[in-house]
C-alpha cells in the first residue's frame, strides 16, 4: 500500500493526523510522505494551525507559506511583533498582505527603523502606495534627506505634492534637484516656469 497515492483521497481530519506525525518524525516523513505532499490537499485551517505552532517554536515554515491563509500569516507575524525580535520576519514578506506589512512597518520605524533585522528598505517593495507616500511627505515636511529611500516607491501624486510644496516655497531647490529623475513631464514644466518666471 502506497500512502502518497492516497493523499487526494483522504478527508480532513486524515490529512491532519498524518501531517502531524510527520511533523513529528525525527525523519520529517512517514512512509515516504513529506509535508509538501499534503500541504495542497489540506484544510486552511489546520494549514494554519501548524503553520503558527511551527513559526511559535522557531521551526523552518517556508513549506507552509504558500498554503497558509492572510489570517494565518498575520497571527504569525503579530506573534513576532510582540515578541522579543527574533523571529524571521523576511520570507513571510512576499505573502503578507498590505495591512500586515504595515503592522511590521509600523513596528520598524517605532523600534527607530529596524526589528527582527528588518528595516525599511526591506520592506519598501512590499508596501502600498499609499503608506509610502505617508512616509515620503513625513520626511519631506521633517527636512534632512530621510525623504531619499522612499523616492523610488513614491506615486506620482505624491511627487505631484512634493513639487507643489517646492512651488510654495516649502522644499529647497536641492530636494527638487534630486527628484527630478522621478517626475513627470508636466511637474518638470511648472517647476522649469516658475524658475523663469521668479526673479532671483
């Protein structure tokens, strides 16, 4: 009797006995049948149950993650959030969803920009829109160059507003400077005409 060939056959409450006493194996495999080769067939729920316990003991649950749920993956990452920043945050980035990215985001920058070895530049790729365009303006209104990591992520609306504030007066002409690269053609144009049009 070949139990791999089983798997498709099986029902839930099979599937998750037999993950469990492969997850308890010393072998990590019962008869030949190793956690990926049910992870497709199980119950989300019990997917998530494992995944959690696995991530809670510090075990490896890179298997897990393309199975696990957004909730799953959020308890997980609100476990390590009121931990004590051990915990391997970075493979569970590409399959978190926006809320919780910013839940870790917002934990970086609260601990003064790193947890769990995480900073913001690790998450930048990962995160909406909207939230970099917070961060963008944030910095933008603080003065300095903190606004430079997020420039490559901004939308144009945000740079939109950052040469509206240039236009106001707001920004330096270094900080437009260095947006440039970034910018649309019309921002270009009203940035170019009121350089003409100001006496200096």
């Amino acid at each position: 009797m070949n139990i791999k060939n089983m798997i498709p056959f099986l029902d839930d409450e099979d599937l998750k006995e037999l993950a469990e006493k492969i997850v308890s194996s010393p072998a990590g495999e019962v008869q030949g049948v190793k956690l990926d080769d049910l992870l497709p067939f199980m119950d989300d729920d019990d997917i998530d149950e494992m995944f959690v316990a696995a991530f809670k003991n510090g075990e490896n649950v890179e298997c897990f993650l393309p199975f696990a749920s957004d909730d799953g993956i959020e308890e997980a990452v609100d476990l390590a959030l009121a931990g004590d920043g051990k915990a391997n945050l970075s493979s569970l980035l590409p399959y978190a969803d926006d809320e919780t990215i910013e839940k870790i985001a917002d934990k970086v920058l609260l601990n003064g920009g790193t947890f769990a070895g995480l900073s913001t530049d690790d998450l930048l790729p990962f995160l909406d829109d909207d939230y970099v365009d917070k961060l963008f303006l944030q910095e933008l209104k603080k003065g300095g160059d903190g606004y430079q990591q997020y420039v490559p992520f901004v939308s144009d609306d945000a740079l939109s507003e950052a040469v509206e504030m240039y236009l106001q007066g707001k920004l330096d002409d270094s900080v437009i400077d260095a947006l440039y690269p970034f910018l649309d053609e019309d921002d270009i144009n009203d940035i170019f005409h009121h350089a003409i049009n100001t006496e200096k």
